[in-house]
C-alpha cells in the first residue's frame, strides 16, 4: 500500500520558509516514532520564525521607504484668505 502525504503547495503558502514549514509539518503528521515528529515539528518552528523575520524585515523597509517618500513630499503653506 502506497500512503499519499497531505502537501503544502505553492500557491497555498506564499514564501520558501512558509512552503518548508507546511511541508514539514504535513511530514510530521505522518511520522511513525516520537523522535522524527519532533524533529520535523522543529524544523517546521525553525522555517516559521524565519518566514516571521523576513515578514518583519519586508515591512520595516516598505515602512522606511515610505518614511522617506513622505519626507521628501514639499511643505505646502496654506493660502491666506
């Protein structure tokens, strides 16, 4: 008997670590000894927290960039009535 594995695919999780993450935890609901769950629930904690980093990474470039735009935008006086 052949056993399918439930898969993570691309268009399910968006990045790399968040792909390995699913794939890793989709291993692990599968695995036969204590031992390798943990090991594959690891692995998949590990992905997370990267995936968490890059996220946190992404938004405080997309949040400096926009900073920047704003600061660079010409203060515009008000016309006197």
């Amino acid at each position: 008997m052949e056993e399918t594995l439930p898969r993570a695919l691309p268009r399910d999780v968006p990045t790399y670590h968040e792909r390995q993450a699913a794939h890793f935890r989709a291993l692990a609901s599968t695995a036969t000894t204590a031992a390798v769950k943990e090991r594959l629930l690891d692995e998949a904690e590990e992905h997370e927290k990267i995936a968490r980093e890059q996220t946190i990474r992404e938004l405080t470039r997309s949040a400096t960039g926009l900073l920047r735009t704003v600061a660079d935008l010409p203060i515009v006086k008000p016309v006197p009535e």
